[in-house]
C-alpha cells in the first residue's frame, strides 16, 4: 500500500446551490483528508464560496458549459484529458449530464484506474423531444464502458436507466442525498401562534390556507401548472392562497401569468428565502410540480416538518410521497386531479394532520449527510481494493 494520498477528482457542470452541486461538495468535505487528496473541477457557471471550508482544491474550466455546444464540448473534453493525465486522479468522481458524459470519455483517455458517475436525475424523460431522448440515451449506454459504478440518488431514478437498458443491476448503488434536517424537524415543533407570525410577516393573512411551493422559479420546476390550478379554485375558496419561495430566470414570466389570470393577491412571490423549515411550518399543504428530478429533497423536508404533499408523479417523488399515506400523487401537468386533492384537503383538517404525522415517520437516518458521506468513502476504498489500490 502506498503512503500517497489517494487523487480524488469530482466534475460537474454547474456549480450553485442546487442538489446536485449540494450534494457533490457535501460528498467532497466528508472524505477523510488525511487519506484523500481532494479536487473540484466546475464549469463556466460556478459559485467559488460555496465550495470554501471543504477541503477542495477549485479548478474551473471555463469551456464546460451546461447547453450543448460542440465547439465549448470538444475543448471541454480534451481540457478534462489534459487535467486528468497530469494530476493523475485514482478516482474520478462525475456529476450531473454533460460533466457525466465528457469526464467519464476523458477519463478513460486518461486512463483513471477508477470512475465514477453521480446520477442527480435523468437526461432523458418524457417532457424532452424524441431525439433528444434518443441522443442522451445513446450517450448514457456509450459511457458506461467507461464508468465502473453509478451512484444513483433514488430507486425510482435508477430503475429508469435499468429499464432503458442502461446498464445492469450490479453496476449501480443507491446512495441517498444527505442533508440537514435539524432546523426541519425543530420547524415541525413551531406553536400555532409562532405559524401565524409568520403569514403575518410576510403580509398572508393569519386564517389563510395556504398552499406552497418551494423550487426555483424555472419553466421545468411547473409553477404554471399550479397556477392553473389556483385559477380553477380562487373565485370558490377565497381563503385559499399560494406562495413560490424561491428565484430563477422564469421569474417574470410566471408572475407575469399570475398579473394576467389577476391573483396577484392570492399567489406570492417570497423570493430567495433563508428561513425554509418556518416557511414550510406554516404551510398547509406542500406542491411538487417539477417535471423532472432524481429524488427531491424539498419532500424529504416537507416530510421532516409533518406538512402533507401534493404532488405530479417524478423520479422520486413516490420515494417520498406514499400515496394515500402522507399526501397524493398525481400525472404530471394534472391540474384538475390536483386541485380536487386540494379541495379535499381544505375540507378534512383531520387527514391533513395525520398525513403529516405519517410523513415525519418517513425519515430516518437514510437522509443524514453522515450516512451519505461514510457510504461514499466505504464505495471508494471497496473500489480501491479490487482494483488494487489499497
């Protein structure tokens, strides 16, 4: 056994505050330093502070882009060649799609004696086009030749790529998203008076029911779809209010539709929020809209505070969302079903408190980010060992 630390290089595309990168730096800061040497490799659209205190070393390419771009990917591959035959990585850790794809090619040129892919979610789904599907879908079966473990964050996500034919069984583990859920399950304990203050502050009134949504403000996340849904219910329930917590680059196109159907004082937009266990607290009801994911941490969340879920069926969701048991699982883009669930829910008090009871008994330690760090570490030196490294 060499006295040499162990070269560890993860990539991914985008490097912000979503899952995907949450979950990549959170990975990196558990690995055992004196054992590990560390390296973060991001593309162009990358938040340096929010890899600080993880014991990586940050190294950009600015040429790893999240779009397709033919003339941005070859460069971007052959930078990732380049890097990984001279820092010499044991591992090459992958995240994400395009990162997915270009590092696991570059490092079999390399010849990395380990690699491998983080699956966050699927470059391949319904919502896409056929081509797309089918160009992703080649891409994904060509670079398991390259890829030695698939580290899948749900079940549901890793039965997709099972049943496209991405691989086999073996070839893949399930290792959850860990996270901090102490400020949610202290949330779960807020008083009735302490849920009030909140809808106070943020100018709801205090006998509202309120539905909410927390996910960037992106067109994929499916805001629109519940907007529709408050435009079916708000002229009969008028206690009924939304609220999106969150940013994002739809921003005005979905406040623009909630200006034109004239809810503007029944749907509120809370912006970027650092208060997310109070605000879910105070909600009623829990939305999921997304059109895609891997498996959705806001429903892990939303479990951990004891707050019901309606949702549109995604990688996932049913993971999280037992339906019946904790809340309701709909077709995606299924307003009507939804907005009857929601109705229901408005009626029956009583089954919104004992799904959100049955919700909290979902979470156990699967979710902490220890768990999820020692896995990750125990999956490297298993590696290491069959490949000789240890």
């Amino acid at each position: 056994m060499s006295s040499e630390k162990i070269r560890v290089g993860h990539v991914i595309t985008r490097f912000h505050g979503a899952g995907g990168a949450k979950n990549t730096i959170m990975t990196c800061a558990g690995l055992d330093k004196s054992r590990f040497e560390v390296d973060l490799i991001v593309g162009a659209s990358a938040d340096k502070w929010r890899a600080e205190g993880a014991g990586v070393t940050w190294i950009q390419i600015p040429d790893l882009v999240r779009q397709v771009h033919p003339v941005k990917d070859v460069r971007a591959a052959r930078s990732l060649k380049h890097l990984f035959a001279e820092r010499h990585y044991d591992i090459v850790h992958t995240h994400l799609g395009k990162a997915g794809i270009l590092g696991r090619w570059a490092a079999s040129q390399a010849k990395t004696p380990i690699t491998i892919h983080g699956l966050h979610g699927a470059t391949f789904n319904p919502t896409q086009s056929a081509i797309s599907n089918a160009v992703y879908l080649m891409l994904e079966k060509k670079a398991m030749a390259w890829t030695d473990k698939i580290i899948s964050v749900g079940e549901d996500l890793m039965q997709r790529y099972l049943d496209a034919g991405v691989g086999r069984p073996e070839d893949y583990v399930i290792i959850h998203s860990g996270m901090d859920l102490t400020a949610f399950r202290q949330a779960a304990e807020m008083s009735r008076e302490q849920r009030r203050a909140k809808r106070r502050q943020l100018g709801i009134p205090e006998d509202a029911f309120i539905a909410g949504y927390i996910a960037a403000l992106e067109w994929r996340k499916g805001h629109h779809h519940l907007i529709d849904v408050m435009k079916e219910l708000a002229p009969t329930y008028p206690k009924l209010h939304m609220v999106f917590a969150g940013e994002g680059f739809s921003s005005q196109r979905l406040k623009q539709l909630v200006m034109d159907a004239g809810l503007t004082d029944r749907i509120h937009f809370l912006g970027y929020r650092n208060d997310v266990p109070e605000i879910m607290a105070m909600l009623d009801v829990k939305l999921f809209a997304s059109e895609r994911e891997g498996l959705p941490q806001v429903l892990v969340q939303a479990d951990a505070v004891g707050v019901p879920v309606l949702a549109f069926e995604a990688e996932g969701v049913r993971e999280m969302v037992h339906d019946g048991v904790n809340g309701f699982v709909f077709p995606h883009g299924d307003a009507k079903s939804m907005a009857s669930a929601l109705v229901r829910f408005m009626k029956e008090p009583g089954l919104r408190e004992e799904m959100g009871e049955k919700g909290r008994a979902l979470v156990d330690d699967r979710w902490d980010i220890a768990t999820m760090q020692r896995k990750t570490q125990e999956l490297y030196d298993e590696l290491l060992q069959e490949k000789g490294l240890l």
